[in-house]
C-alpha cells in the first residue's frame, strides 16, 4: 500500500508491501509496533530505536511526539489521494498552520510576539498540562501573525494560541 505522509512541510512516498518499507522508492529498514494500551509506539529505523507517542486526530491527521518535538502529519492513503482528486481536493493547504493547545492547561511561556519570524521546529508557546511543561514547536517555518493567549492563562483544547502566516519572501 502507497501512502503520502507529510510532516513539517515536507511529503513523502512511503510504500508499505511484503518486501518492506520504501520511502520515496529507496527501501528503508523500518517496523513500528504499538506498545499495548496506550499512544505509545515502538519505531525501529535503519539502526536506531525511536519511542513515539501516536494521536490520531481525524482520519489523516496525527499528531506525533518524539524526543520532545511535537509535530502534525498528514497520512492519505493511494486510494483517498485519488478520490480527493477526482473530487477536485486534492489541495492541501500549504504554509504554516495555527498552532492549537493540545489539551487543557496553563500558558507558562510564550517565545514569540506577532512579526517574528519562525522555522520549523522552533519552540512557539510552553503549556503547562497534568503536571508536564509540553512546548508547542512550529510545523513549518512562518511569520507570527497573531498571539492569543500570555503567560498565566488557561487554555482549553483545541484553542487556537498562535496564527502563522507563510514566511515573507527576500
């Protein structure tokens, strides 16, 4: 099976069949196993061993967190590709994205103010949930638009934080 994943702004063909793994047609040493009971798994790539905490929030969309960074990823298989296609969505919306809390909780810090200038996987706003202090990272690099929220202030899940704009072109 085909699947286009893309994850901070970058797309990748993986292809999953009986002779393995092959990302972008290059075959790849690669097996997930989930570890029961919960979100966590167990990724195994070339030689390296990853913990990676999996959260599905819609059909296509994950949220993935990894050594501390927490990133989005868009999953479509061949067959959704197609029909987005032929139903003529096969858009996807390009540029950052909002950055929203994951779950309830407590602005500790944030690290940007509207204007500035953000790359991907840099640490926008610090939440603070069950006890945890979770940095929100960007997915793509981007322009602050917006802040919404300042340290001290509750946050529910799924509130929008920061608006991002795609970066200013030199």
């Amino acid at each position: 099976m085909r699947y286009r994943v893309t994850i901070a702004g970058r797309t990748f063909e993986v292809e999953l069949g009986s002779e393995g793994v092959s990302v972008g047609g290059e075959p790849v040493a690669a097996e997930l196993r989930a570890i029961p009971d919960g979100p966590v798994r167990s990724l195994r790539m070339e030689c390296e061993s990853h913990r990676l905490v999996a959260h599905r929030r819609a059909p296509g969309d994950w949220e993935l967190q990894v050594r501390g960074w927490r990133l989005r990823a868009e999953v479509v298989d061949e067959r959704t590709l197609r029909i987005r296609e032929l139903a003529g969505a096969g858009a996807v919306q390009a540029g950052p994205k909002a950055v929203r809390a994951p779950m309830p909780g407590l602005v500790v810090r944030v690290e940007v103010k509207e204007g500035d200038d953000v790359r991907p996987g840099q640490g926008l706003v610090i939440v603070e949930a069950m006890k945890m202090e979770n940095e929100l990272r960007a997915d793509s690099a981007g322009r602050v638009r917006a802040v919404h929220v300042q340290a001290g202030q509750a946050v529910e899940k799924d509130q929008v934080l920061i608006d991002l704009d795609p970066p200013l072109e030199a």
